[in-house]
C-alpha cells in the first residue's frame, strides 16, 4: 500500500542567487527524499516556490531604483535554472505572486478571523521621521537583546537565531536615511498565538522521531510563553488585507509564505486538471507532511504555521521538520557574489558536474551540527571516494564484462560462498540504506552505500578476473555477473543522491524501462542482457585546476 508523502521546501526569496548552505540544508536533503520515495513506490508530492514579497525584496528594490517585481522577474528564472541543473525534483515550483496562492491567504486570513484567531489591536511601530514613513522590520537594525550582537535586523538576529520584534532592539536605526526611528502607534491584525500554547505543547510531546534540536528549540519557544504576533504590515507590497480600512497595509510575509505549502498543492492540483486532488494532501490523516528547512526557520515551521493549521482547522499538522544546521565556509573562502569561490550553487554547476556537487553536499550535510564547505574537499571527495569507489567499480566491471564477454552478461553457475555473500550484502542493504533515507539521515545513507560498494571492490580484487578470465573462463563469469548484480543495486540505492550518473548507468546496463520504476528493491540483471557501449560515469578532477581558479 503506497503512502503519501508531501514534501515541503522552503520559499527562498527571490532576490538573490542560491547559497550552497541552502542547497545543503534544504533543497537537496527535499529531493533525496523525495526520490528514495517515489523509488519506493510511494506517492510524493513536492512542492516550494519563490517568496517574492517581503522586505528583503523591497530593500534589494530600493537599493537599486526599481520595483519589486522587476526584482522578482531577475531571480525567479535563476532558481528555477538552479534546480533544474542540480536536479532538484520538484512537482511544483511556483511563486507567492500567484492569483492562487493570494485568495488561498486570504481565505486562510478570514478563516481565522471567523473563528477568533485574528484581533485587532494597536501597536507602537518604528516610524523614520526624516523618510516620513513606517519602517519594516528588515529597515531597522540595532544591538539584539538577546545576545548583545551590534547589527541585529529587525525581525531577525543573524548571531544568536532568535526572532524579535523590531522595538526590541536596543540603539534601532533606519537602513533608510540612518534617523533613530520613533515610536507611533498603528492598527493591525495579530495572530493569537497564545491560544494555541497548549494544543502545540501536548502535540510537539508526541513527535519522538523529530531531530533533538528541533523539538528542543520549540519546547524553548513553549516554555517562554507564546506571544500574539502582528501579522499585518504597514508596507505597500504584499498581499492585501481582505478587511475594509486596512487598504493601506499588507499581510506580514511570513504568513502569506507558509500558506504557500498549502496554496502550491492547490495549484499543483489545478495545474493536474483534478483541483480537487489537493484535499488528499492535506486532510487524510495518512499522508504525512515532512518540511525541509534551515534551523532559522524552525519555529515558523513548528510553533507559527502549526498554529495557522490548528486554528484553521481540519488540515494536517507537520509529520516532521528536519531542520538543518548551517555549513559554514573556510577562513580565506569569502562568500563572493562576483568571485568564483564556488559558493553560489549554480557558480559551482559552471564547474563541477551536478552529480559531483550532490555528493560531496551530501557527505557534508549538517544534520546534527554546523559543517564545512571547503572546494579542495569537494574535489577530493570526487576523486578518492566518488570515483576510486564507486565510479571505478561501475566503470571496471562493465569494461571487462565488454573486453571478454562482448558485452553480454555470462551466467554465474554455482556459487562459490564469497560470491553468495556479497549478494546477501547487495539485496540486504536494501532495508538499511532504505531506513536512513526515509529517516532523514542522508549522510548515513551515503556511507551505508560506500560500504557495500567497498566489499564489491574487495570481491573483485580477491578473484581477480582479470587474471582468472585467461585460466579460468566461468570463474570469471561468475565474479563479473555477480560483480554486476552489486553495481546494479547500487545504481539503485545512490540514486536519490546521485540521479544523473545513475540514470546513465541504467540506460548502459540493457535493462528494461526507467530507473524510477525499477523500484527499491534487489533486482539481478539477467544473464544474456546485452550492456550498451559504456563510458565513464564521472571525470577525474584536477586539485591544480581549482587553486588555480
Ligand atoms: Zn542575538
């Protein structure tokens, strides 16, 4: 019986090109998921887009003179090209700018205010009296008060994680003229977060397989008590205020984004001619929702929107957040948008073949903690672990299988007990890898799968049929057929994680239809399959090259 699984991605801001830190924290971790799943047979549904309001987006307008949407109109075709140079598999990627996804938060926005959720109340807002206007949260900066940290944004401190309010920063000034803002009052819209204290505390103790610091994170959010939080602005980009008198003001961005997990099934569902095949995806208490984020984004995720679900009601909650930690880049590596240090995703597809780039993102994946992105790392996790394990196995038993048996797979005959067990390896790694995809742990995965493919190259080198193959022709059969059986399972388990080498891998084994439909499980290639013409599946890489870059 399938399960339904939908995965939900971050909304990157359309205002800039995509960090490796996120494809490493969220986009890649969604489709490696995404596609362990649909390998395994399981419906998947995933969904993102671009979050084109809010004011990172208006202050990258101001910055240069134009509007929001021209911003929007530069960057939403980047994003869209990142994915699909780093294969990132999305059903649907869409935008917030959509008509769709506007009526979808204000049906949500009306929704809650029926049942109680939203009130009226008045605020003391930053107000910059030489720009003679309100100031958003992301046009304050000021000392955090959490942590002391001098450049803390408004709704947001970079140093110590924690989300504030923009009049709690201590020594606030505008980023638009450098005035200290003042204080003036002004009416909106606040979501009750306080009501749901006890609902979220009696659900968050339930969730056994959420990542520790995830659940810890929340419970310390819980624990502090709930704050009801403005979710209106006095801003002029942004979905409007579907209530009389507040024409003027905008739905706060980090409402409208979270609605668009909701919204893009919707859209997804029209865009598939059923528009009523989004309701599966959200009120069958079956399908389970996993969403793939940053650690910044944590409590949006399992405090905000979890609130938003319960208030609204009759939709499901989160089934799990797998929020990453940071990667983090080695002293002397700027992150440059203008120089090539390769930390922007698609600066590094310019260089390095996508599959490389996802394996090495992989391995450093910062599950538990805070990792490193070094570009020597990457090369070397590419030439002493991508290819000296696992490209050269795939590459020596289909080149041998080619110089001395024409390119058909010979039959095996009896089994010696060697060959026996490395097959029970092969089919057993199956579960194994399987379980730390479907639990997140793709780093655990990975290494699961380099361990089998280091016994197939102990195999080989013990029975040497290159040797054998001039004494002993069906010894050599059988070590090269078996040998293939194990490249072919691992064809299968690396495929989440490296699809496009994978997917050419299959097409040169002979085998019948698409690698997606092969399904997760041990499958032996037939003796008499004719393999194609094979060619390496990854390229040596030079370390000279990239310090000379
Ligand atoms: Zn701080």
């Amino acid at each position: 019986m399938p399960e339904r699984i939908l995965v939900c991605v971050a909304w990157p801001y359309a205002n800039y090109l995509l960090h490796v830190g996120q494809a490493a924290g969220a986009y890649l971790p969604a489709d490696i998921f995404a596609r362990y799943h649909r390998l395994a047979g399981n419906d998947v549904l995933m969904v993102s887009g671009s979050d084109c309001h809010g004011t990172p987006i208006t202050v990258s307008a101001d910055n240069e003179g134009v509007s929001p949407r021209d911003i929007v109109d530069r960057y939403h075709p980047k994003i869209v090209e990142t994915w699909e140079r780093l294969g990132i598999s999305f059903d649907l990627y869409t935008t917030t700018l959509t008509e769709n996804h506007y009526a979808t938060t204000q049906e949500v926005f009306l929704r809650l205010y029926e049942q109680g959720y939203l009130f009226e109340g008045t605020q003391d807002q930053l107000y910059d009296p030489e720009a003679d206007r309100f100031l958003p949260d992301r046009y304050v900066e000021g000392t955090c008060p959490n942590c002391g940290f001098g450049e803390a944004r408004g709704d947001q401190c970079d140093n110590c994680g924690k989300t504030l309010d923009a009049v709690e920063l201590i020594n606030p000034r505008s980023r638009l003229s450098g005035a200290t803002p003042v204080l003036r009052e002004s009416t909106h819209f606040l979501l009750k977060l306080s009501s749901f204290q006890e609902a979220l505390r009696a659900w968050v103790g339930k969730q056994a397989h959420w990542r520790r610091n995830v659940a810890n994170f929340t419970l310390g959010w819980l624990n502090e008590g709930l704050k009801d939080r403005a979710i209106t602005r006095d801003i002029a980009w942004g979905v409007p205020v579907p209530i009389e008198g507040y024409e003027s003001k905008r739905i706060y961005v980090w409402f409208d984004a979270v609605i668009g997990y909701l919204s893009a099934t919707r859209e997804w569902a029209d865009r598939s001619g059923d528009p009523g095949a989004w309701k599966g995806w959200w009120e069958d208490p079956a399908t389970r929702a996993y969403y793939f984020i940053g650690k910044d984004n944590i409590p949006f995720h399992t405090i905000i929107w979890p609130s938003m679900l319960l208030g609204y009601g009759g939709l499901n909650l989160p089934y799990d957040v797998p929020a990453n930690q940071y990667v983090n880049f080695s002293a002397g590596q700027k992150q440059s948008k203008s120089k090539g240090t390769g930390t922007w995703v698609l600066e590094l597809l310019d260089t390095y073949a996508a599959d490389t780039v996802r394996f090495y993102l992989t391995s450093i994946m910062p599950e538990t903690s805070d990792s490193e992105f070094r570009e020597e790392e990457l090369v070397r996790a590419n030439n002493d672990v991508l290819i000296a394990t696992w490209g050269n196995l795939a590459n020596r038993v289909l080149a041998m299988i080619h110089r001395s048996f024409d390119g058909i797979v010979p039959a095996t005959g009896t089994l010696a007990p060697e060959s026996e067990a490395i097959l029970a390896e092969a089919s057993g790694a199956f579960e194994r890898v399987g379980a730390e995809y479907a639990a997140c742990h793709f780093r655990n995965a990975l290494q699961e799968s380099l361990r089998l493919a280091q016994a197939a190259n102990r195999y080989l080198d013990e029975r040497a049929p290159w040797k054998a193959v001039k004494i002993d022709r069906e010894h050599a059969a059988q070590t090269l057929a078996i040998a293939l059986d194990v490249v072919n399972a691992l064809k299968t388990l690396l495929h989440p994680i490296l699809p496009f080498s994978t997917a050419q891998l299959h097409a040169g084994l002979g085998l019948p239809g698409a690698l997606d439909a092969a399904g997760w499980s041990f499958v032996r290639v037939p003796a008499g399959t004719r393999l194609d013409a094979s060619r390496a599946l990854y390229a040596k890489l030079e370390l000279e090259a990239v310090a000379a870059s």
